[in-house]
C-alpha cells in the first residue's frame, strides 16, 4: 500500500481552542500548535501502517474540550458520563457522526471512532506538552 498522504496545512485553518475550555492554558502553550503537533504524530504512526490520514475537526475538539473540563472540574479520570450515557450516546447527542463499520465476521457493528484518556504531567510549556503526548505512545 502507498504512503499515507501528508498533513494538509489548510486542515487547520478554521481551528480555534474550543469555547469548552475550563480554566487557564499556560502561556507557553499554544492549544492550536499542539493539536497541530498530536494530530502530526498520530498520521506518523497511521502512515507506517498504511492507514488513511485524519483531520481535525472543531466539534470533536469541542466535545473533548468539554469532557476534559468535566473530568477536571471534578478531579476524575473517566470515560462514565454523570447522567449514565456511554460515550457513544454522548457523541449521538452531540450530532456528531461517524462512520458505522462491521468489525467482525458475525456482524458486529462498532462506531468508526475512537477515544484516549491520558494524563501526565507538564512543565506548561509546549516542549513539556508535547512530551506529555508523547508518554501516552509509552508502554
């Protein structure tokens, strides 16, 4: 299979950091290049693979901006929603779609998308981050 085609820079034209955004980012980080520098490594790792490279879109870094502050807010590292919801309802409810694919022979179908919950620790600033992203790659 051919080389997954590189990062169009235009993908990132129409991102911003999210309105979902609880709290301060430190100065030293720039929310726009560092999800510029995860969605680099992650389309790295999709090319050896031959794999389909992703883009960003602004509603899925708003629901993960959300969530992110919700687990913050209430000191929690967890996929649970409080009202009971999977994930998956929780994208539902957001309209956000994505791809329904069959994984198995017997046909079962799974949603096209998945989710990460990493956290580490930061010096605040985009070296220290990017490094944090890169522990999440760590076994």
């Amino acid at each position: 299979m051919p080389p997954a085609p590189p990062l169009i820079e235009r993908e990132f034209e129409s991102i911003t950091p999210s309105s979902f955004q609880i709290g301060a980012v430190p100065s030293g980080i720039e929310v726009v290049e560092l999800n510029r520098y995860w969605l680099g490594e992650i389309n790295a790792l999709r090319a050896t693979r031959g794999l389909r490279q992703l883009v960003i879109d602004k509603r899925w870094v708003d629901t993960a901006s959300e969530w992110a502050g919700y687990m913050g807010v209430n000191d929690a590292l967890t996929h649970n929603r409080p009202d009971g919801k999977t994930m998956h309802q929780w994208i539902d409810a957001k309209g956000l779609a994505f791809t329904v694919r069959n994984s198995l022979p017997d046909g079962w179908v799974t949603n096209y998308f998945t989710k990460n919950i990493f956290w580490d620790f930061t010096d605040a600033s985009m070296k220290g981050a990017e490094r944090a992203l890169d522990n999440t790659f760590s076994p």
